[in-house]
C-alpha cells in the first residue's frame, strides 16, 4: 500500500463546526494546519436531491450508529468536509447562560467562557456565517403551521435563527443545500482556511494519535478510495506544535482510547433525542418550501423544544402509517402532511466505548424522568397539530391508535402503558465524552482543552462540553473552539518547533 | 446476499405498494428496489447490514411464524403480502416493528428516490429551486482530490 507523509504546525481531525474553527483561527495566525475528513469534499451542485445517495455520500453510515441500550436510538452524524453542519438545519443558538454558570462554577471552565471573552466569539461568528433569523418568505408551510397551532394554545415562539445567506427556501438541508446558501463550514470557514495555507485531506481516516516523549506528534491515517471507501493509502501526519480532535462527541473519545487514552475518556455521553408527529391537513401544507427548519418555541424550564421540521419525502413516507392502499394514497398527496419534533435535553448519562474487534458501543438510556417528558413533548405536539388545523394526526407511538382524529386523544399518549420503547427517536447532537474542566480527575481535557494527559492533545467539538445544552450546538462548540484556539495560537511556540 | 435474498428483497419491498389500488400506482419495472435494498446495505453499518438481512428473514418466514401457515411471503397472494407487512409495522414487539420499518423505509427511499414517482407525489413545490443559482458556489480544493497519484504538497516541495 502506497505510503504518504505530510506534515504542518497542528493536524487537525474532523472538518465538522469544531475542526473547521480550529483551523481558520490557527492557519489565519500564521500556523500551518492540516485537516483530515474521513468523507468526501461534496460541492453543492454534487449534493443529491434523492434521500439515498445524499445520506450515503455525507451522513456517517446513514445514522444506522446506534446507542446499545434496551431501545436502541440512531445517531445522526455528517461524515463529509464539513461534518454535521453539511447536513443540519443550520440553527444558531448562543449556549444559554444557565449552562454557562454551571460550566464557571462546576467544571472550572471560568477562563474559557469568560463572559465578554465568549460573547466576543459569538458576535464573530455570527457576522462571519451571517446569522439571522429566517425570513417570512421562506418560512414555509410547515413552519407556519407550527407558529399558529402554538399560538393558538398560548405558547410563545419564534422564527429559528440559522446561519444561511439568501435562504431560497429548498427544504433541503438534510441532504445538502443546493444553492450553497446554508453558511456550513465546507463553504464558510474551510475556505478561508484554505486561503490562509490550510490543507485539507478529505478521505482520510484517522487510525490513532502519535506520541512521543508524553507529547503528541502526529497522527497515523489512512486515505480511503471514493466509491469503495476502502484503504488505497496509509499516512502518516506530523505535528509540530499539537493534534487536535474533533471528529465528535463519538468519534473522538474512539480515537483517544484507540490511542492508549483511558480514565474519563468516553463516560458522560448525553444528547438530545428528538421525537416528531406529522399530520395531514386538508389542503396544501407545501412542506416541499421553505428553510427546512424555520420556526420554533422552547419551552427550557419543561427540558424540550419545539421545532419545525421539514421531511425530506422519503422519511416523510416511511413515518406515514401503514402499507397498502391506504399508504398509496398518503404518497399521492404528499403536499398535505406536516411534521413537528420535539428535542430534549435528556438527563441520561451513557459511555462510549470500544466495542468487540475495535468496533464501538455507545451504551445510552433514557432515565425514567426523561422518557416521561417525551410522552408530554409529543402529547403537546399533537395538540399543536389539531390547533393548527390539522384533520389527522400520526403520533408514531405504539400501543396508540396510528391515526388520531381528536385533540383528546392525545391525553393518550400519557398514559402508564406507553413506555419508552413505544417510541422511535432519533438524536443529533452529542456531548461530553471527553469533557473539559479543572479537575483530571473527573475531566479528560483542562480549561484550554488540552488533554490532561498528554501534552500537545486537544479536543476541540462537543465531546469537550460536559453537559447537553438543551439547544443546538454549533455555535456553542464553534465559540468555544475559537477561543481555546485563539489563546492555542497565542501560546509560545515549543522550542523545538524553531528546528 | 445469495439470488434467493435478492428476490425476496423485490418481492417484499414491492409488496408494501399494491398495484391498481387508488392513489400513487407505480408501474412496473418503474422502481429498484434491489438497487436500493443493496445500496442501503453498503452504506450502512455491519450490524444494521446484517439487521436488514434478518429482517428480510423475518419477512420471508412471517406466514410460518405468525400466521401458523406453511409456506414463504412470497407463496401468499399479493394482497395478503400487503397486510402482513401492515401487521408486522405495528407488532407489539419492538424488534420486529423496528425491522419492518427498516424495510419500508428502503421501500419508501426506492419508491421516491425514482423520479417520475416523486413528482406523482406533489411533494416538491415550485418555488423551490432544483438547480444551483447561488453566485458564491464553493469549490474547495482538498488534498484528496489534488495529489490523489502524487505525493501531497508539503513533501513534494521538499
């Protein structure tokens, strides 16, 4: 197998919200920088509109990862240059200021999330992606549908802010925005970087981290062929000044214990597992227009939030009952339905771990507490979709009726005998398994994300965050990234650096 | 996958759609539900491979095990395939409803990822652009893609 070498000031692992930022600050100061993607670089004119071929060129494994508890949970992970944010909605929440003092006070992590210090970042951030909130034009059927049903029983909500630049409204986030629009990092950070000398090895897996003398110096990888994604090539990375993971909250703590790393790596997994129910309506929805997820309403004291959520028309008609005639004719008017999701800031704490023959195991359950907010999330959500006009409603629970066709029968979605595996989640956004904090005895990276460890490591994505956020994360990993790197590029360089 | 999994594969991912019935009718050979079938096993983890291999197991030995008949899925009339899919959607156990999603949901990724099927469903609105008209289309370089049969930039220039 054919070797290659290359070599730069820092490599980084991972293109996603992490990877990217870490990259721009550090090859904008004047660091050479490497990147590794294990997926392709996808321009937006090569981004499918077809479900099948978009989930299989960008999403990891097409989110048939799953947690290996008693009800398994897909996870959902971008495995292109850009990583998640190539295939989410683009939502930019700032990280709320009660995780913020919880992250001061319990984790030690004053110095990183120093108030003006981070806000500095975020109000950077935001101008450079162009963050605003979604307009009325391209709000959508499905997300105005959403903001009457809630308004209709008095809840408060808003359009979602999200980081695209003239939105056309493609519905079409999950599988790649085809205008280029959606600020993800493949077409907003990592050209920059690029410009700035940063190089960029997409398809190219990481195997493990190189140290030497307890300092990391490099990273040994393989280059995958594009279409069998088997081994064509084996690398070998220096670093001079350090390796950075971010390759997410799974990948990265299975890189750190493929590396010989132990202690906290990969306990404290958490996420937010999302649940969703569509209804049909009698007249056009249009789910087919408008930003894929435009319009939301949290509700953080009850530990979820409501969101619209356009369907790609592939789920849409795997999440519709039944098969047969009645199916059929769901499939003829697929302008009718509606689907909203409910995301949780679950309590569950679970583990990744490597898994038999190197494989991996991420042991995750809903807590009692949490399985009970999702029953009153999607009861909440079903009477969200009848005030919004809704003729039928398909909560997706078993052990009730698949069709709904009163406002009252939501009340059965509480009840005692619908338990957790009555349920089909799905959850996107993962925290924790390598999470920073003052204390190595219950973190696995310091304040500045360095490994405790091992010196000239950092984890840079949200396996560092030590608790789910309770809203999306990209801003909230890209802002703290971009100060530990920034204070990274202000640190004295090694000696032997100079060599 | 042996030949008799691949035809079990068509018949039981065409059975979740019954010809003639009212509302979207596909026509025949119009969908590949093989090739869909194969490429959501490439593209999937080992162990959801092999869950889709077993679903297809569960499917094909369903009359045996759940209605108490000798024979496959595909000795029973085609309506009969419909309803036991149906059934099998919302069994009280969750493995085989989690199964039987799986392969409507391959059915479903078949059906509308074909499309003359899609734009018989009214899914897609107008206003929507199909096509790439924004000004600033990005096309970012990566080292892959520059010195796939040559050395990367760092050593080529030492």
């Amino acid at each position: 197998m054919k070797q290659l070498d290359d070599a730069a000031d820092f490599i980084i692992v991972g293109s996603g919200a992490g990877g990217a930022t870490a990259a721009r600050v550090l090859s904008a100061a004047g660091c050479s920088v490497v990147v590794l993607e294990e997926g392709p670089a996808l321009s937006p004119d090569q981004r499918s509109r077809a479900l099948l071929p978009a989930m299989d060129e960008a999403v990891r494994d097409m989110a048939t990862i799953a947690t290996s508890g008693r009800t398994p949970i897909p996870l959902l992970m971008g495995r292109c240059v850009g990583g998640s944010t190539a295939v989410n909605s683009g939502i930019i929440w700032r990280m709320p200021e009660d995780v913020q003092e919880d992250l001061r006070v319990h984790h030690g992590l004053d110095e990183l999330l120093e108030p003006h210090a981070l806000e500095r970042c975020f109000e950077a951030i935001e101008a450079d992606l162009g963050v605003a909130e979604v307009r009325d034009e391209i709000m959508g059927g499905n997300a105005q549908l959403l903001r009457d049903g809630s308004q209709a029983l008095g809840l408060s909500g808003q359009p979602i802010r999200r980081n695209a630049r003239g939105c056309k409204g493609s519905a079409r986030c999950l599988q790649g925005c085809p205008t280029g629009a959606r600020q993800s990092m493949d077409v907003s950070y990592l050209p920059v970087a690029v410009s700035h000398g940063a190089r960029i090895h997409a398809l190219t897996r990481a195997k493990r981290v190189l140290f030497e003398g307890g300092r990391a110096v490099g990273v040994s990888a393989e280059q995958l062929d594009a279409s069998t994604k088997k081994p064509i090539a084996k690398l070998t990375l220096r670093a001079r000044r350090g390796v950075i993971l971010a390759a997410g909250a799974i990948f990265t703590p299975v890189l750190l214990l493929r590396s010989g790393l132990s202690g906290r790596v990969g306990h404290g997994f958490q996420a937010h597992p999302g649940s969703a129910v569509v209804g049909r309506f009698e007249r056009p929805v249009g789910m087919g227009y408008g930003a894929t997820q435009a319009y939301e309403v949290p509700l953080r004291a009850r530990g979820y939030k409501l969101e619209s959520l356009a369907l790609p028309p592939e789920l849409l008609a795997a999440r519709l009952p039944g098969a047969g005639a009645q199916w059929q004719s769901y499939l003829s008017r697929l302008d009718q339905f509606a689907q909203f999701c409910a995301v949780h800031r679950a309590q569950a704490r679970g583990r990744v771990r490597l898994g038999t023959f190197g494989g991996l195991d991420v042991r995750y359950e809903l807590t009692p507490a949490d399985v009970e907010r999702v029953k009153e999330s999607v009861a909440l959500l079903t009477r969200i979709m009848f005030a919004a006009g809704a003729v039928e409603v398909y909560p997706g629970v078993a052990g009730v009726p698949e069709r709904l066709t009163d406002p009252a029968q939501a009340e059965l979605l509480l009840g005692p005998n619908v338990r957790r595996d009555a349920f089909h989640m799905l959850a996107s956004h993962h925290f924790g398994t390598a999470a920073a904090g003052g204390d190595p005895r219950h973190s696995v990276v310091s304040p500045r994300l360095e490994t405790h460890a091992v010196r000239g490591l950092y984890v840079m994505d949200a396996s560092a965050l030590p608790t789910n956020l309770g809203v999306n994360p990209q801003h909230s990993i890209m802002a703290i990234v971009r100060r530990a790197a920034e204070q990274l590029a202000n640190a004295e360089r090694p000696a032997r650096s100079a060599a | 996958m042996t030949r008799w999994e691949q035809a079990w594969a068509s018949d039981v991912l065409k059975a979740f759609t019954l010809d003639g019935a009212p509302g979207l009718n596909v026509a025949p050979g119009e969908v590949d539900y093989l090739g869909a079938f194969s490429r959501m096993r490439r593209g999937s983890t080992a162990l959801a491979a092999f869950g889709l291999r077993i679903a297809l197991w569960m499917v094909i030995l369903a009359p045996l095990w759940l209605l108490g008949r000798i024979g496959t899925f595909s000795a029973l009339a085609v309506r009969e395939r419909t309803e036991l899919l149906a059934h099998l959607l919302s069994h009280r156990s969750f493995v085989v409803r989690e199964l039987a999603l799986l392969l409507k949901l391959t059915a479903a990724m078949a059906l509308l990822g074909t499309a003359s099927v899609r734009a018989r469903t009214q899914y897609d609105d107008t206003r929507a652009p199909v096509l790439l008209t924004h000004d600033a289309r990005v096309h970012l370089k990566t080292v892959s893609e520059l010195t796939r049969n040559s050395q990367p930039p760092e050593r080529a220039a030492s």
